[in-house]
C-alpha cells in the first residue's frame, strides 16, 4: 500500500532527575490522522539536579556517564534506523555553570547536539502534544508539569492558554533544599495559581511527569479517567508513612523514584488545594513526546 509511510524519530530529554531516549513510529495514512506510536523508551537514572543545584556545575563523574549515555543512545538509535532526532537539556542543564562546555564535550565525543532549552519553550513544547484532545470545550484546566528541576504551570480556558509560568520547584531541588528556601518557593506558587485561576469554575488538574504517572499506574484506574483529590491524598499519607526502603522493596519503586515520589505529589496536590481542583487528569505525555511531535510538524 503505498498511502502509507511510517517514519522513526528520536527524543532524548536531559532531566535532572533522569535522561531518557524515546524512539516513535509516525505512522502516516492518507485522509488519517497521524499517529505516534512509542516504540522504545530508555531511561537511565543520572540525576544531574544533585549536582547543578548543590554545588552550582555538573561532576566530572557525571560527565563520563552522560558521555557513555549519549553513545549508548546513538547505537540505540541507529540500530531502530532512527532518521531525525532533537536533544534537549532542562534545569539541570541551565544552572550549571559548565553546562555549556558539557555541551560541547558530549558533541565533540558523541555527535549528538542537545538544546538547552528555558522553562516556558519546555512548557510549550509539552502542551504541544496531546492536550489538546483534553482541553477542548468551556473548561478550564491547571496543567502542571513536575520534573526534577522545575516545575511548569498552564492555565488553560476554553481551549486557549491564560497564563503560563516555570518555577524553580523540582522534585530533586526540594530535596536538595533547606525547608525555609522550599517554603518560600511553595508561598509564590501558591499565589500565583490564586491569582490565574480565582475566576474560574469547575478547574480540574492535567498532571504531567514521571511521579504522576506512577501514581496513575498504582491506582489501576482506566486511561482518561482522572484520580480524585482524596484518592491523591491517600496515596501521598501512605506514601509519607512508609521508609525509603519500604517504597523500594514492597512497591516496587526505582530507587531513584522512591524519594522524589513524595515532594511531587506534595505539588500537585497543593497545586489541587489552591486551585479549587477535586481531579486530576494524566494523559501520559512528556517532554520526550512533545519533542516528537514538534520535529514532525515543523519539517512537514
């Protein structure tokens, strides 16, 4: 059949908390809607935030492992006949003072080009994916995207975009962090979502991010339905009451999921709070996919 072409694309998105290669199939049909179709997805547990936003630069160990990374990546990606693919680096990356020659040396060594990328060309290029099947409608929704370095908040009404903000709440920092510095970050966050969405009625929560989706998977509930603000709250007091070591051994948490788990779900449950949300919706969407989709889109 020759109205049909599928074509493979890669994303590899630098967190702090993790790096991660997504490989898609575009699975282009005539009169059809493209479709986007994961087809591998590596994820490898470097959390660059320890370094960037603790001691202000990446370590030497650190390098080494994103080097090896990246070249474990360019393999994977030539072994799946990937033909585009875009990097990009997000907080951790930014705040590094040596981010830029991390850049270069990953270049140099590898091939591959990361992007650092600012929190709202990070937010735009995630709402960019399948939100859009969501947001449709009167309603209006507080996205709310929590990675290890930031954390991105979208106001949308009525199909369109309020207002939109990064702030420098990740997962990794607020472990890093001494509580008054957190308390703080949580006091601007707190009066920013007030302020954009007093007015609004009925909002309900989008969460994106790895935390969120692990939530969503331990809940059993079906794909698009939401999980409730009780439901949510439950989870986090179990969570809380259970050690590090319990999160591993008996759910069954990567041990780099384990910790940052609980200061997530403290995010988006105060982002619920103080929004007057009572669900929460997770699409599963991410900034690997949001990368995806912008490649094909911007060479059609």
């Amino acid at each position: 059949m020759t109205d049909l072409s599928i074509k493979k694309y890669g994303a590899i998105d630098i967190g702090s908390n993790a790096i991660r290669l997504l490989v898609s199939n575009i699975i282009i049909k005539k009169n059809k809607k493209t479709q986007f179709k994961k087809s591998s997805l590596v994820r490898v547990p470097i959390r660059l935030g320890a370094d960037a936003f603790v001691k202000g630069y990446i370590s030497d160990e650190n390098i080494t492992r994103m080097v090896e990374a990246m070249k474990a990546f360019q393999l994977l990606m030539n072994v799946h006949k990937v033909e585009k693919f875009k990097a990009c680096g997000t907080s951790a990356m930014r705040e590094a003072k040596n981010g830029s020659e991390v850049v270069e040396k990953i270049l140099k060594e590898t091939g591959i080009k990361i992007d650092i990328i600012e929190g709202k060309e990070e937010a735009a290029i995630i709402s960019s994916t399948d939100l859009n099947e969501l947001i449709r409608g009167e309603n209006s929704y507080l996205y709310v995207d929590v990675g290890g370095g930031s954390t991105e908040f979208t106001v949308f009404s009525g199909g369109e975009i309020i207002n939109s903000k990064s702030f420098k709440m990740g997962t990794v920092r607020l472990l890093n962090n001494r509580k008054s510095v957190n308390k703080e970050i949580f006091s601007n966050v707190e009066k920013w979502i007030k302020k954009n969405t007093k007015t609004l009625k009925n909002i309900s929560l989008i969460g994106s991010g790895g935390n969120i989706n692990k939530i969503f998977k331990m809940s059993g509930r079906t794909e698009g339905k939401p999980i409730s603000f009780i439901y949510l709250n439950a989870q986090y007091q179990f969570l809380k009451q259970m050690s590090y070591q319990e999160r591993i051994s008996e759910l069954s948490l990567n041990p780099d999921r384990a910790d940052v788990i609980i200061p997530a779900t403290k995010i988006y449950l105060s982002a619920m709070k103080w929004s007057g949300a009572s669900k929460i919706y997770v699409p599963k969407i991410g900034l690997s996919d949001g990368i995806i989709k912008s490649l094909y889109y911007n060479n059609l």
